[in-house]
C-alpha cells in the first residue's frame, strides 16, 4: 500500500475504512538465508536495505516484544553529524545524509525536521575545540558554522547569555541536523522491509545460537528452531546478554540514560541545543513537548529506570542555560539500557564465530545511526567486506591499539 | 541507592564514584606469557551481569574507601557491602 495526499483525502472522505495493517503476522519458516535478532531501529533497517539495496529478501527479523519496543522507542530522537574522529564522522554524515532522503525512499512519514542543532560555546579553549571540530565535520562533506553571541541570541532570546559562570560565548551550529519522529522509522522500515518479503517475527525470544563444526547455523527461539546461513545480533542494551549465548564477552557495560518531557508548550525552541559546560541537551517535539537529557546513571544496571541524582544535575544543567524551563511541568520521564562501550564507539562487525555477526555497542547515540548502521551492517551481511565508513567498527580494535574515543576518557564506559 | 558503609553507615551513592566490575580486583601478572591476552579481557571484556554483580564503588565524598558492593542490576537492591580490603585479602592478595 502505497501513500499520498490523495489517499489521505480519499480516505477521509470515506471514513478511513481502506487502511490496512502495513506488515504481515507470518510464522516463522525452518530456514533462512539471514536471521536478524532484534527487531529495533537498527535491526529493521537492516533487514531493508538488505532487500532493497542488496536483493536479498530470504530474510528474518526475529523479536522478543513487539516490533520497537526497545530503544527506538524511548530515545530523544536527535540526529546530527557532529563528530570529530575519521573513524567516526564519515559514517554519521552517511547517516544523516540517508535521513534527508528517507521519507521518499520508504514512502512514510517519519517526520524528518531538520531544524539544526547548537552546541552552546562557554569558554576560549571550547571555541578552539569546536572550530577544530568543524573543520573535522567538513571533512566528510557536513555542514557546520560558528555563531557568535549576538546570532544566537536573534535565535534563542531565552537563553542565560551572561551566566556568571558560564556565559554564552558563542556556539557551533550544523543546520542539517534536527529530530525525526522516531517510531515512525521503525514501522517504516518495517513496511518497506514486509513489502519486499522479509518475515518480521514479533514475540519470538532467541534463546540460544545452533553451533555445527564451531560455526552458527541459525538460532534456538520460543517458537522452535530456525536455521540461518547468517545470523545478525542487532539487540544493542541486550547485547552481552545475547552474546553470552554463544560464549562471548563483549567490551560492553549496559547503563541507563534518562530522558524527559514536559507539558506541551507553544513553539519555542528554534532547534535542539546543548550545553557546553555540563551535559544537557533540549529539543521540541511537534506536539509542543520540551524533550530533554543528559548524562547517563553511571552504574552497570538492567533496569529501565534511574536515580534521583542524575535528574538533579539534568535539572541543574537547563536551568544553567535556560531558566525559563523551570517554569515548564514534567509530562513523563523515562530510562532505557545503553550498550556503553570501552571507547563510546559502536560495532558492526563479524565475529570469531562463522555465520554469526554483531551489531551494538552504540551508548546513548544509536538513534541517529540508524539508517547508516543498517545500511552498513547490510553491506557486511551481504558482501562480507564492512562498508567504507562503519571500517573501524571492529571487535579487535582494542586488542590493536585502535580506541575510536571521542572524548579521550580511556577504557570507563560510565565516563562517555 | 543508599549504600550501606561498613564503617560509616548508610550513605548516598551520590557520595560515590562508580568504578564498575569488582573483577577488577584481580589484576593479571604482567610477567606471565600470556600477559597482553589476560590485560586485554581485563582492560576491555566484560561479563556485564544482568542480576546480582559485584562492583567497585569508591567513596569520593567521604572517606576515599573504595568497597565491594553487592547489588542487582535488575532492581538496584544491594545485598551486602565490604570493604575492597577485606575482598582483597580474601582472595589471597597481600597488602
């Protein structure tokens, strides 16, 4: 079923009778060229670039809940291109460019606003930093600029310019980036991938790996066994769990991030903004909400839920920035599992075990990788090479020396 | 959480610096012939449990102890806190 204004206006003025469920229910077939564990973001974005890009539509999602019901439901749904580091920048900026460009290639609404976001700029060494930044961004062919004070306060008159301790010196802004309606590109790939024959198979919890000779053959699940000639873990915030099925310990501590939303207000924030002097970042949802976080708990938990503490010194940060909020009533707030890994960098890679390959390790940044991670963990299923930007994804990079650590914290996953 | 302080009694664990898996106690011997292997799962492998897990917590704001705290990833309940001392010594390490 294909989607237009026509068929919006057809259906309005016939009661909305003609919709239909946009994927099928199917029981899961003995065998498949490739099993997807995970039916997220990144496991459905898998799925569909491996039957668009790469003909391959004899496929598998397996999920244990329903279909998005992990992290791509609970995110604060920024996407962005503003990395520093080779290994890092090309493969966001592949991101973001596929954002741009994903509403007319799955023929769903996902609500992509590219409303730029600003890293607010509080001191001397910071505007060096993100200058150096900015440069690093254009590298990959981004977009970046920096503002100084009176440009910004023409966009955001709200914000605390002279903070005692933290006045606003400037920031660093990427026009191209923004927020999407992040359910919406769940079931919009999950269409496109349904469309083109891949079984998306709800309720259906692997419960271990099929090893022959030393190499995965498929997947033990809930509802009987089904054999693979590729088996793709995508479960990042289960990650180790799921690894540890077939014996791996991964570089991978699991943390809970918490987010936040307000009362809907009237439009207000001109974009997403971040603070530069502590961690805390807002955005606006369509419906009015303010939508806001910072940093993650800090301690190995399971549990979707935080502490206290940490939403102090959230609170702490946007009243720092932007006083006006403390005025605004909390809706709701929310935990989900991070996959925090030893550099803050993710993985798309093959492991030690044949047939088996593994996605995860995505921290608090998986959102915005999206498209790029399962356009790139589809290359590798399908070509056995990893894509020319997801390159230094590997497993092995600690053992060689090879951290891709933005921040410069070592191996402390609660520290990125 | 309240973290219960063997010396000093229930705390905040704000008061704390959260250092993570408790096997990182047990250091590898840099001489042995599989040195690099041994640093490298101790370095960056995790067992990363979901349910009851050992960790380091080290207590900035308070008396710089650090302690082996009980906990369960699941539920956030702790079950029993000790000095990384006493665990230590346990395990056979000397100072």
């Amino acid at each position: 079923m294909g989607y237009s204004a026509f068929k919006v206006f057809w259906e309005g003025l016939t009661g909305n009778k003609g919709w239909k469920p946009v994927w099928r229910e199917p029981d899961p077939k003995p065998q498949y060229d490739i099993v997807i564990v995970g039916a997220g973001g990144h496991g459905l974005a898998t799925a569909y670039y491996l039957a668009k890009e790469f003909g391959i539509t004899n496929v598998a999602v397996l999920e244990k809940g329903w279909l998005g019901s992990g992290n791509i439901g609970r995110n604060t749904t920024i996407i962005r291109s503003n990395y520093l580091l080779p290994g890092n920048q090309p493969f966001y900026e592949k991101s973001l460019k596929l954002w741009e460009n994903l509403e007319q290639d799955f023929n769903y609404n996902a609500m992509v606003s590219q409303r730029s976001i600003l890293n607010l700029i509080h001191s001397d060494p910071q505007r060096d930093a993100f200058a150096r930044r900015a440069n690093a961004m254009r590298l990959s062919g981004a977009d970046s600029e920096l503002l100084g004070p009176e440009e910004i306060r023409a966009l955001c008159p709200f914000l605390d310019f002279d903070n005692a301790r933290f006045p606003i010196q400037g920031a660093l802004r990427q026009k191209r980036g923004g927020t999407v309606r992040h359910d919406a590109v769940a079931w919009g790939y999950a269409r496109g991938a349904d469309m083109r024959g891949v079984d998306i198979i709800q309720n259906c919890e692997v419960t271990g790996f099929r090893m022959e000779n030393g190499a995965c053959v498929g997947v033990e699940t809930a509802r009987g066994p089904i054999r693979a000639g590729k088996t793709a873990v995508c479960v990042a915030g289960s990650s180790s769990r799921v690894m540890a099925l077939a014996g791996m310990r991964l570089p991978i501590e699991s943390h809970v991030l918490q987010a936040f939303v307000t009362e809907g207000l009237k439009p207000t924030l001109p974009g997403v903004i971040t603070f530069g002097a502590g961690h805390f970042y807002v955005s606006q949802s369509d419906k009015g909400g303010l939508v806001f976080g910072g940093d993650i708990d800090g301690y190995n938990t399971y549990a979707q839920r935080g502490n206290l503490p940490v939403v102090e010194d959230v609170c702490e940060g946007g009243m720092a920035i932007m006083p006006m909020i403390g005025r605004a009533r909390l809706l709701r707030m929310w935990g989900g599992v991070m996959d925090m890994s030893m550099d803050g960098s993710p993985f798309i890679d093959k492991t030690h075990i044949d047939g088996l390959y593994f996605n995860g390790g995505w921290c608090y940044g998986g959102f915005k990788a999206t498209p790029a991670s399962g356009y790139c963990y589809a290359h590798l299923l399908a070509t056995g090479r990893p894509h020319e930007v997801a390159g230094a994804f590997r497993l092995d990079r600690f053992r060689r020396g090879a951290p891709i650590d933005e921040k410069g914290v070592g191996a402390h996953p609660n520290l990125h | 959480m309240i973290i219960d302080h063997p010396l000093l009694g229930p705390r905040d664990a704000a008061e704390f610096v959260y250092k993570g898996d408790a096997a990182l106690i047990d250091r590898p011997d840099w001489q042995a012939e599989d040195a690099a292997d041994k640093f490298h799962e101790y370095m960056y492998l995790r067992d990363n449990v979901a349910g009851e897990m050992a960790e380091l917590w080290y207590h900035e704001h308070g008396d710089r102890s650090w302690l082996v705290v009980t906990r369960n990833t699941l539920t956030h309940k702790i079950t029993s806190v000790e000095l990384a001392r006493d665990v230590a010594r346990r395990r056979g390490r000397g100072k």
